[in-house]
C-alpha cells in the first residue's frame, strides 16, 4: 500500500515538475522573445498556471499518500525515494500551512509593492516605499510563524532560500569575513595603484561577442543541444528542464567583458542543470540543492575559473583575433589585471568580488534588525548609507543608489542575499578541493580544457541533487563546512599579488 | 442565479483560454526555437496540460452552470452571450459524450499512426499504414456515433471542421467545380503556352527575403507588437492570443517566391487573429469562425490581392531592388505570369490555385466512401491513382507521391481537406463583393495601400467572430450563400487571358 501511495506521489510530483517547466517557458518567452503588445495576456496565462500548480500541490490527497507512507516501514525505500518523499512533505507542509487568506495577501502585495517600487526608486523617495516594507514584514513575520513557528523568524525566512541556514551561523561567517575585508578593501584603495584596464573600452561589434561568448560556453562544456543562448534585459538563467536550459545575456557594445562574464556565469548554472542525475530526473532528489549552491557553480566558472590569470592565458589570444585593434598590445597579465579591478561603488550587482560581499553582509545585518525589531524601517536610509561608509568608505547620496538599489524587498524575499555570497565562499571551497585532487589544473585551464572539471562538478555536485543536506555535501566534497577562510585567504593573496599590498 | 451561473462559466472558459494560449506557446516554441534535446520532455508537458484541458473543459460543474443557464429565461443575455453559452455548450456536450476508454484509444492511435505513416511514406509502402487507416475509421465511426447520433458519420466528422457543411452541400458544390475544372486544367495543358518563369530560380540571399517578408506584412497590416514572424520546417501561424500572434516561414536560397507567398498567407491567417473582437476576446464568440473561413483570410490576401497584377505593379520594382539581377529586365506582366503558373503535380500542397481543388476533390470523395463503406482502405492506392488520372492526367508512381502523402488521416482528422478549397471559394466571393463596394480596390492595391482592405475585413469578418453561422455570415457579407460561381469565373477569366486560352 505504502509503495502505492509512492507512486501515486511521484506521478503528481512529475506533474508539477511539467508544469512547472512550462511556467520556466512562458518566463523564458516573455523576458526573451514575446512581442510586447502579449504582456497583459501572459500575465493571465501565469496566474492561471500558478493557481493551477497551486491546487495541484495542495491536494488533501498529497497529504493522504505522505500520511500513508510515514506509517509503513520505510526501509523499502532508498536514499533517492527517500528524498522524494522528504522533499514532498516539506513543499506540502509549507504550502498547505499558509492560510489562504495570508497567501493572496502576499500575492496582492508582491503586485502592488513592486510598481510602489519602481516609482519610488524612479522617484528617489524612500519614504513611499517604506509602507510596503512594512507591511511585507508583517506579512513575512506571520508567515514565519504557520510555517516554521520553531525557529526565529528571520531564522524561517533565510531557510526558505538556504535549508538549513541560519541567523546565528551567518552571522559567525559573516563577523570573520567582513573583519578582514574592511581593511583589504582599505588597503586597496589607498596603495594608490590602478592597474589599467582602458584597453576594455571601446567598440566590440556584437556579433563578435556573441560569437566568443558562444564558444567559451561551448568550450566550458554547455550542450547546445539541450539548451539555446539569447539576449535579454537582465542576463539569467531559466528553460523548463535538465534536456532545454536557456541562458541569456546583453551586449554593450562599448564593453565586451561584461556581456561574457555574464555568459559564463549563467553557463555555470546551466551546467548545473544540465548535470542533473539521469535516474528520478523529473522528481524533486534530482534539483539543485540551494540558492547558495547554485551560486556557486555560476562563481566557480566566473570567478575561480574565468576570471584567472590561466583563463587569460588561454583565451587573450581569442579576444585579439576579434578585437585586434584594442588589445594588440596588451599582455596577459595586463588583462588579467585589467578585468580584476576592485573598487568599492554604490551598486551591488556592479561590484567586484572583494567588495561584494560587504554589500551582501549589509544587507543581512539590515534583515536581521527589521525582524527582530532592532531596526526600524524608517530610519532604514540612514543605517544604508552608514554602514556603506563603514564598510566601503562611500556614502550614497540618494535612496534610488542606496538602500532602494534591489527588487528584493519588494517581492517580499527576506534572506535571499546571504546566498550570493554563500555561493562564493562555497565555489572558492570546492575550487582548492579540486586544486588539491588534480595538481595539473592550472595547465588544463591554460591549454582551454575543462572536461576534467565540468566532470568533476558533474560528478561531485550535480549529480548528488538533494540527496545530501548542503552541510553533508560541503562536507562530502572538502572533507569540512563551509570554512570562510579559504574564500578570505583566496581574496588576500589574489588582491595582494595584483595590487601589491 | 443564472447570471451567476453565466459568470462561473465564463470565468472557466477564460481559464481555458488562458490554457489554450500556454498550449499555443509550447507548440511554436517546439517548431521555431527548443533545442532539439528538449523534445522528450516537451511531449511530457503537453500531455500534462491536455490532461488538464481534458479535465476541466469536462468538469460536471459546467455542465450545472449550462443547465441552469437554460432553466431561465436567456432574454437577459445579449448576442455575445448567447454565442458564448451556444459554443460552450457544443464544446462540452462534445467532449462529455466520447466515453474515456475511446478518448484513450484515439490518443493512443494518434501517437502510433502518425510513426507508422511516417515509416510508410518513406518506404511507400502504403499496406503498412492501412491497418491504422482501417482502425482509424473505426474509431471515428464510434466517435460520431456518440457526439452526433443523428448525423451521417462522414457529417459529424466534416462538421467538426465546417460546423454546418455536410456531405451533400459540398457533393453539389464540388460536383460543379470538378466539371468546369478538369476542361480547364486540360485546355491550359493542351494549349502549348507555358509562360516563363526562370527567372524565379537563382540566388535570393535569406536576408533579403527576411526584409522583403517583413515588409510586405507590415504594409498588409501586421502588427508586430501584437506578432512575430520566425522560420519553421512547415509555415504556420501560431501563437497564444490576439494580442501574440506568430507567423512563421521557411527560406529556400534558390527561390524567393515561395517564402514570400508563404508569409503573406500566414500574415492573412495573422491577420484574422489579430483583428478579434475587443469585448468577450477571451470567450468563445471571438474566436475564428471555421477552418473554411481561416482559410479564406490567408488565401485573400496570398491569392485575391498578392497573386494579382496590380500587387505585382505595386511590388515588383522593390523586388527588383532587392535581386537586381535576376529580375532586371522582367515586366510587371511577365512577373505576373510567371508566378502563376498552372501544371497538374502530384503533391497537393504544391499544387496551385487551378489544380489545387482537384485533389481536394479526390480527397473528399475517397472519405465519403471510406466512411458509406463504397471504398475499401485495401483499394486506396489504385482508386486514388485512377482519380488523380481522370481529374488531372498525371499518375503517381509510387504510394509516397500519391495516397501516402497527406499527415491528416494519421491524425484521425477526416473531413478536414474541403476547408482547403471552400476557403478559396469564400475569399474570391469576398474579394467579389469589396470589389463592388469599393471601385478603387485595384488602384489602392496598386498603390500598396492595403488599410481599407483590411479595415473591411477586420470589420465584416474577424470582428464578427462566433456571433454568426458561416452561412450567415457569408451572406451578410456578400448577399448570398457561397456560391462556387465565383470562383469558377475568376480562375476562368485569370487563366484564359494567361494562357490565351
């Protein structure tokens, strides 16, 4: 009876997979290819698919097969079924644990704070935002309290993005990180040297870098056969399954770093889906397992791998071939030092990887004060622009280029930002693993041969899905917890070298 | 109560609607732009959301909500609702009454036939497919026994396609156009001229095709905020709403005409959609009338106005501009020749206008016969040939060039192929009819000014949606039932004063 009900199970669960991979289309389509006169129809079309999905997970009967599960045995399960059902239960749970009333309050209030949003970032006025804030705090707060009444709130709300995350070990990471990257950022700045990078200036026709952008995410391992490369607003990466992965980025055509920094960044994502086991594949065992370890895998290829004096080695020449006027001259350390520049600036998804994580560590202080009532959302610009002069030594002078810079908010996502950073520590983690299992991939980098690596994500992360907690996996890869040291250690002696501290 | 009762049912048919568009999405996706990898999973998504439509297009509330919407009195709804509780009903009543166990046998036939035609075609073995033909017609004998007891069986399939036609309507009307058609055909045979038309092959570089695409359906009167055009292996127009309409065509470096036509036909399909109703648009009385009367705006605007003289006027000079060498010294009248072109082929989709309803002819008379019990799935090949050498001398030599060639019957869709010709029919008696209206309509097409042309059409066809039989339409529209005189007369006049005959 008990495997009766797990099939029942997993044939909704790929339901919902199905759907929800048409929902990765339909966003796919609008950010990417939809004409624009479609906008208000494609809005119908997603709530109705939402309120489809919605219906089909909160079935009384999803709850009938968990319950009839829990009471068999469960040694006929293996440790995939066996996360199959974890999964579901938890997604169940959450689900069903929110009033109705609370859910469409979210829903009406994610619609109406992201246009209060936009006007009051457009408007650089704070205070017309600073209801909505509120408001999504209580919203946030209650929430909190159906779904994990257990855990501290801002506890509940980090766990939603990071399982198995917390207030207080953040705040441990976090406390170490930024005590040595305040000085590092200091001492950056004040050594007077700017390495050169006018030479990333000038006219790269797009063609050209979509070309080059193409083949580094070839090069890298991305199959172009179970996934397609477009343009849109803001580079991402979506699609609707393992076998049809879609990244985008933009093109400036001042500027070509920037658009194939964020090719390879979004092709790091989409190796992860892509590398996802074969068996259970539609199931939930077989997903990404956190924000912070997808991010990850996008900073493992950009930062650790891209963004290397080897990279620059290997594919320098490349970039002279398509834009020989403006880099005929330059060496590959010039390069290296060149797209590695750090500076602290106001906008955090412009900032380099020493500063970013100030940015992020702001944020989470900001958080965890508005739940715990510490801080008050009206004197939010005033703690924003604070801490940036603590931490970075600038101070914005309007709301619009501080503390109303991200969307997040307005969506009511409380604890997300930890994840970004999270990813770093993790992909610098994985990165020395790696570097201590195979002492030749420096040459690999140099000679553009990733199969070794893309293999050994695939193997090592992708393919493990949600079959571990993040800590067991950390742990099962570098043998430790995530360990910010060897994110703070990369970050010294990579800044040092290039600024010669 | 019943007002209500109204009101639940159109927020369901809106939801369909919704539904019908992401279906809508996922199928252009598939044909212009998934990666090929993704095809497995695609079908999985499709099957989940036909799954869904199934289920709630046959959900027993709507059959509550029609009962109770007809206890009352229905003076309280005006025409709009009238229709859209008229084809709400026909559309449930339908679904309701073919038995599960049927609905399962022909989705299950649909899958297997079609790779089994596939498989035969290219083997031309046409005794591999006769099975799945004979079983075909089995299963919709017993689909029309259910959904339309009182009509014939080949009826009750044809008026699945063409609500309102019937075996003997279209018998009276294709029986005329068979007699004055196969004289035509043979005199244009006999009578030795064969405009030139070399001039139509050699290199016509893609972009420039795209551009003149582009062009020509905007000056028609697409709108591409509300569109787009793409390239697929078969033209279609597809999309998920008036408001997302997309076009499709395919390029052939040595041929520029065939793409060109291709776009026009499927802007004039296009077109149709994008000129729905505002009220009610995402209720049934807006949607398009018939197949026939789909048809009769692609073949409008490819045959009535863009196979014309007074288009090619308009239009050749700017092709010459865009392949000035192969077209330098062709006159408008040469052009106008040799585009149109009449020779018997064996493939029908090939076919042109003159030709072209012979095989449709052919067609329907093998399915009434299939279906009466006069033909038998076992003679096809012959009959067929004998037919296509009665009506336009030629024989195929093999099955894939004769009765193996069409997808429709691996599909279960009998009843199908005479839209194909009533809707050229209808579009020569609405050309007929705007002509008298209007005495500039030559001149205004010779000036590429299209607006009134499709002002007339938005306003007498696409914005009448479902308010109107097609009968009733076509004679609100040109003051008489379709009439086949029409189009008799015009290929008459068209291809005598062509071929001097």
């Amino acid at each position: 009876m008990s495997s009766n009900s797990y099939q029942k199970l997993t044939v909704r669960l790929e339901e919902l997979t199905s759907l929800n991979g048409i929902a990765g289309i339909l966003h796919w389509d609008q950010e990417v290819i939809m004409p624009s006169g479609g906008v208000g129809f494609r809005a119908k079309q997603m709530s109705t698919l939402a309120g489809i999905l919605h219906e089909k997970s909160t079935d009384p009967a999803i709850g009938d097969w968990l319950r009839d599960i829990e009471g068999q045995t469960t040694d006929g399960f293996d440790a995939y079924q066996a996360a199959n059902i974890r999964e579901a239960k938890r997604d169940y749970e959450r689900e069903v644990k929110v009033p109705k009333r609370l859910a469409q309050e979210m829903a009406e209030l994610s619609a109406t704070s992201r246009q209060v949003w936009v006007k009051a970032r457009q408007e650089n006025r704070f205070g017309d935002f600073a209801p909505s804030l509120k408001k999504w705090i209580e919203l946030r707060k209650e929430w909190a309290s159906h779904v994990d009444p257990e855990k501290g709130i801002y506890d509940a709300n980090i766990d939603a993005y990071e399982r198995g995350g917390s207030t207080e070990k953040f705040e441990g990471i976090f406390e170490k990180v930024k005590k040595e990257l305040i000085p590092l950022v200091k001492a950056i700045q004040e050594n007077g040297k700017t390495p050169s990078s006018s030479f990333l200036d000038g006219d790269f026709p797009t063609e050209k870098q979509k070309e080059l952008g193409q083949q580094i995410s070839k090069d890298i391992g991305f199959a172009f056969d179970k996934g397609r490369m477009d343009v849109s607003v803001h580079p991402f990466c979506g699609g609707s399954h393992p076998t049809d992965v879609r990244i985008t980025t933009r093109y400036r055509s001042d500027n070509f770093v920037e658009s194939l920094y964020a090719v390879i960044h979004e092709t790091g994502h989409g190796l992860y889906e892509q590398g996802r086991m074969e068996r259970d594949r539609d199931l939930p065992v077989s997903e990404h397992l956190s924000m912070g370890i997808h991010e990850s895998q996008s900073l493992f290829w950009e930062r650790m791998i891209a963004q290397s004096e080897s990279f620059c080695h290997c594919y320098l020449p490349k970039f002279k071939e398509a834009f020989p006027e403006k880099l005929e001259n330059i060496s590959v350390r010039k390069f290296y030092e060149g797209i590695n520049l750090s500076e602290p600036s106001m906008i955090r998804v412009e900032a380099d990887e020493v500063t970013y994580p100030l940015h992020i560590i702001l944020r989470f202080e900001i958080e965890k004060g508005l739940f715990d009532g510490s801080v008050s959302p009206d004197d939010l610009p005033e703690i924003w622009n604070e801490k940036m002069e603590t931490y970075l030594g600038i101070r914005p002078k309007t709301d619009s280029e501080g503390v109303l810079q991200d969307i997040h908010w307005s969506m009511g996502s409380f604890g997300y930002f930890p994840s970004y950073t999270l990813g770093a520590m993790y992909a610098c983690q994985f990165f020395n693993t790696l570097k201590m299992q195979d002492s030749a991939i420096e040459d690999k980098i140099k000679a553009g041969n990733f199969i070794d690596i893309k293999k050994w994500l695939n193997e090592s992360i992708h393919q493990k899905g949600r079959l571990y907690s993040t800590d067991d996996l950390v742990v099962q890869v570098t043998g430790e917890s995530l360990n910010p040291d060897h994110f703070i250690k990369y970050l010294k002696d990579k800044y040092s070298n290039i600024y010669q501290l």
